[in-house]
C-alpha cells in the first residue's frame, strides 16, 4: 500500500492508468482498502520477489520476463518517466519498511536491482515485444 501511496503522491496523475482505481477518488482509503487493489499491490509485489529469486548467473530468462512486461506496461500508458518515479517510490517503501535495516549499502543494492528492471522494461516497451 505505501509504494503506491508514494506513487500517487508523487504522480497524481497515473492513478487513472490502473483500472482498480476507476470508480474510485484518488488516493481515497475506499481505493486502497478495495479488493482490486490489494489484488494488484500484491500482485506488483509477487512480482518483484521473482525478479530477486531470478538473480542468477544467467540473467537471460528474467531479462524477457521484464522485456515482455515492459511492452505490457506501456499498453497501459506507462512512460519512461513513471519508472523514475516507482524507482522513488520503491526506495521511499524500502527505507521506511526497513529503518535502520536500509543500510547505504542495502540501498545501492536495491537501486542497482531496480536500474536494471526499469531499463529492461523501458528497452521491452520500446520494442513493443509482448508476446
């Protein structure tokens, strides 16, 4: 819930961009309260946690996921600029889910693994390979 509290904080204006969002007031409790997206918050977070077990020596078959969801992601809408955006967002969730645990060194882990998300999925969008 907070990373997208942060998102719609930051960027108002990608809330019409989420359908679980459409019969709701932005950034109401209703909205982060609904079904549709705790579905979703969940299912975002679901997602990174593969993307960290698929941190292997061969970076290959992560790096099509991320390309083929990239091309979804800009389906919807999504710009180069909003990943900046989750990017802050995920390190502002990070750093206050952690505290004293977002050591320096946690956080450029987690920036390094996010560059390479972001720029996998920008490259897939800009492709437009979804299959």
């Amino acid at each position: 819930e907070l990373l997208f509290r942060r998102i719609f904080e930051l960027a108002p204006g990608v809330t019409g961009m989420f359908r679980f969002a459409k019969d709701f007031e932005p950034n109401s409790e209703e909205l982060f309260k609904s079904e549709p997206f705790i579905k979703h918050a969940t299912g975002v977070i679901r997602t990174v946690d593969v993307a960290i077990s698929m941190l292997e020596p061969d970076l290959d078959p992560l790096l099509n996921i991320l390309r083929n969801l990239g091309a979804k992601h800009a389906q919807y809408g999504a710009l180069p600029a909003h990943y900046a955006v989750v990017g802050r967002s995920l390190m502002y969730t990070l750093e206050k889910a952690l505290g004293d645990d977002f050591t320096h060194d946690v956080k450029t882990a987690w920036a390094r693994i996010y560059d390479v998300i972001s720029a996998t999925m920008i490259e897939g969008a800009e492709a437009g390979l979804e299959n």
